[in-house]
C-alpha cells in the first residue's frame, strides 16, 4: 500500500458535497433523540428510556422480539448527550433506569421488554463484564458531578451504584501479564475477553473518570496494564499497513468501538505517560487520514506471510455513525492535549462523512431535525432508519466539534463551501 499523504484535506473527495449552501449556525439538534424518549414508571420510581429502533418512513418506536425495546447501551450514551446539553432532567430520568438495571453483582442487564420487565436471558443482556456494563459506568461517573451539589442523595445513590461495578471490576480483572503470539503478532493475554482492545478502551475511559473523583490505586493499576495492552495491539508504522492502527480484537480491527486512541490519550492525561500519547498520536496521524483517503471502512483482519503484514478480509461496509464518532472523539481529544490545530481540522474533516463526504454521497445527519440515518450499507446504499445508536453516536460527535470552535468553524466552512445538504 501506498504512504499515507498526512496533508488529509488532500484525500477528501469534498467534491460529494454538490448542491448549493445556506447558513446554518447550529448543528446539534436534539428533537429526533427527544422523539426517542420515553418516561416510565418502575416500582413506584419515574425513569427515561430511549427507544432502540425506529423504522422508515413513518419512524415509530420499533423493538425487537429477541431483545427488547430499551437498552442500558443505548440509554447509557443518551444520558451523556443530555448531561453534557444540559438537560439534566432527562439525564436524571435516565440515569434512574440504568441504576434500575444492575445486577446484585454489580454487573448490569441491558435489554427491557415493552412491559418494562428485564431481559435476564439474551446473550447480550445478562448480568456480566461486557460492553453495556462500561457504557453504564462511563455515564454514572460523568453524571455524578451533574448531580453531586443539586441532588446530594441522588449523587449518592449514583456513587453507590459506581461503588458495587468497582468491586466486582476487582474480583474480575485478575490477571498475569503475560504475552502469546497470535498468527505471527505479539497479543497482551491480560485484556478482557482475550485481546479485546475496543472493551479495555471503554474500561480505561470510564476508569479515568473515576479516578479523579475517587483516587483508587486499583484504578491507577487497571489504567496503566490496560493502556499497556492497547499498545501492543498497534501494528505498522507510516509506509506500512495498516500504518499503526490499534487491532480491536485479535488480528482484526472494526470501527465501530474504535476507541483505543482516545483512552490511551485520557490514560495519559491520569499518567503522564508520554508512550501513551505518542502511540495515539501514531494512529490519528497515519491511520485515520489512510481511512479517509480510502473512503472509511467497517472492518479488516490482518495476516503475516514472511513477516510482511498483509491485508486479510477487508469490508467497506456497513459504516455508521458509531465508528465515525470514536474517531471524532480521539481526534478532539488530541487537539485538547496538544493545542494543535491540525487536530480540530481533522475532526472536522471526518465528521463530513453525516454532511455527504461518504460512498453513497448522502446526508447521514439531518440538522433540522437531528436525525442520524443508522448507515451505509453498500455503495449509493442508504438504511434510511434512525434508531438510539446512530442518532445518539451523530449527536456526541457534531455536540464535541461544536465545543471546539476551530473544529466548528471548520467543519461549516467544510459544509458551505462545498453546497447545502440540509434540504436532502
């Protein structure tokens, strides 16, 4: 493969942007997620959910018959939107049915039925160290200083929630440091669920924050083997595939979850280890300009034949927002710790992919409305639903870039110069 250009405006084909443009000043608009929203009442107790699915064209709540209607994953990222929005009366409501959702362990179920009864036995909704675990944590530690001054019992109830997943983080994660080859590549055996680096990143961010307000040493510890363990699943370097990208799990990388640099960037900000943040700034700088110059992708596996590292499995689609944002974030993230403007300019760049910068050269996020289409499924090929995931994963992104004003102003310039997509 060729060298990655790192001048990325250079390899963004803005030319998909075509039709003519009209001023729009604020591009986060939370009506859609709003639409999502419903409150609930448990025991006695008012909570807030967000509906997982919602259909085209008529977009009426949906849910699923295996699954359920709500999840904590879904309501977990929602409630970040709405603390860092301000509406803290949403938030609230949220964070009532994520508490509701815990486990006497400590670990969390994720999905409810429409009679608001929890799914206790789909794969992806029992009591466990898994992804809605994190998800909820992340948002229980962000929320906590919301509330710790304007609800002191509520804050309380929140720390004691943070307090149990903490405890049973300390029964789960114990582990030898130890290493294995993997088809030829270096693999860390100490990460959740066998060289999962995507889970380990939401464990580190959320660890991060909990380290701030609570300075435990097994935090500092987690944080560190963690961080440690995501640099060892980098592989490349700036001439050679896949130019140091972090492996999700195994061999194989998604972008969906894609968080590694952005956790290792806020181990760093907890450590002031510097191996953190140059081995972040690798993969912002070489990885994700290859990813625009390449139109994005959803996932590859890599292989090594005569230690050459190869391409294996590549697919371009689906896209969604889930995996545009993770790199929005880290980028943002990169701009904050540096002062580097190229960071900002980048994230604004990969964000074009909700304003027509994609393969399908199609809006993905309506400003108007704030709908966030739930993907690309193929080339001109658009899933016209907008469910949680994608409006919520749209709106953290475009709400980040709107905090950073050389992010914001560039990613309007972006818009503007290249043709108004909002009337799509």
């Amino acid at each position: 493969m060729n060298h990655v250009n790192k001048r990325f405006f250079l390899l963004i084909p803005l030319l998909f942007l075509f039709v003519q443009c009209k001023a729009q000043t604020k591009l986060s608009n939370p009506d859609h997620l709003n639409h999502l929203y419903e409150e609930i009442k448990v025991d006695g107790k008012e909570m807030g959910i967000t509906h997982i699915y919602c259909d085209y064209p008529e977009y009426k709540w949906t849910g699923d018959d295996d699954e359920g209607v709500a999840c904590v994953d879904d309501v977990a990222r929602a409630t970040l939107y709405y603390l860092r929005t301000g509406d803290l009366e949403r938030a609230k409501k949220q964070i009532e049915f994520i508490l509701h959702m815990q486990n006497e362990t400590g670990w969390f179920y994720n999905f409810v039925w429409d009679d608001n009864e929890i799914n206790k036995t789909h794969q992806n909704s029992v009591a466990e160290a898994n992804w809605w675990t994190w998800r909820a944590l992340v948002s229980l530690i962000e929320g906590y200083p919301y509330f710790k001054e304007i609800d002191k019992l509520f804050s309380e109830r929140i720390l004691s929630s943070i307090t149990k997943t903490i405890i049973a983080m300390k029964k789960e994660f114990k582990y030898e440091k130890e290493t294995t080859d993997l088809n030829g590549f270096k693999r860390p055996t100490w990460l959740p669920h066998k060289f999962a680096a995507d889970q380990s990143a939401l464990i580190i961010t959320a660890l991060s924050e909990y380290y701030s307000i609570v300075p435990d040493e097994f935090a500092l510890r987690v944080i560190n083997d963690f961080a440690e363990g995501i640099v060892l699943m980098q592989e490349g370097d700036e001439k050679t595939f896949p130019y140091y990208a972090f492996m999700s799990w195994e061999n194989q990388w998604h972008a969906w979850g894609n968080t590694q640099s952005f956790s290792l960037l806020k181990a760093y900000e907890i450590t002031k280890n510097k191996k953190y943040l140059d081995s972040a700034l690798k993969e912002i700088d070489n990885f994700y300009p290859f990813l625009l110059k390449r139109g994005f992708l959803n996932e590859f596996s890599i292989m090594k034949n005569n230690g050459e590292i190869l391409l294996k499995d590549e697919k371009q689609y689906s896209q969604i927002a889930y995996g545009i944002n993770s790199m929005v974030m880290g980028t943002l993230e990169a701009a904050k710790i540096t002062d580097d403007k190229k960071y900002s300019h980048l994230a604004a760049a990969i964000a074009t992919w909700f304003f027509c910068n994609n393969s399908a050269k199609a809006q993905m996020y309506f400003p108007e409305t704030g709908m966030g289409y739930d993907g690309i499924s193929g080339i001109n090929e658009v899933n016209k639903n907008s469910g949680a995931e994608s409006t919520i994963e749209a709106l953290l992104a475009i709400h980040a870039i709107e905090n950073d004003e050389i992010a914001n102003k560039a990613l309007h310039d972006l818009i503007k110069n290249y043709g108004d997509v909002y009337g799509n």
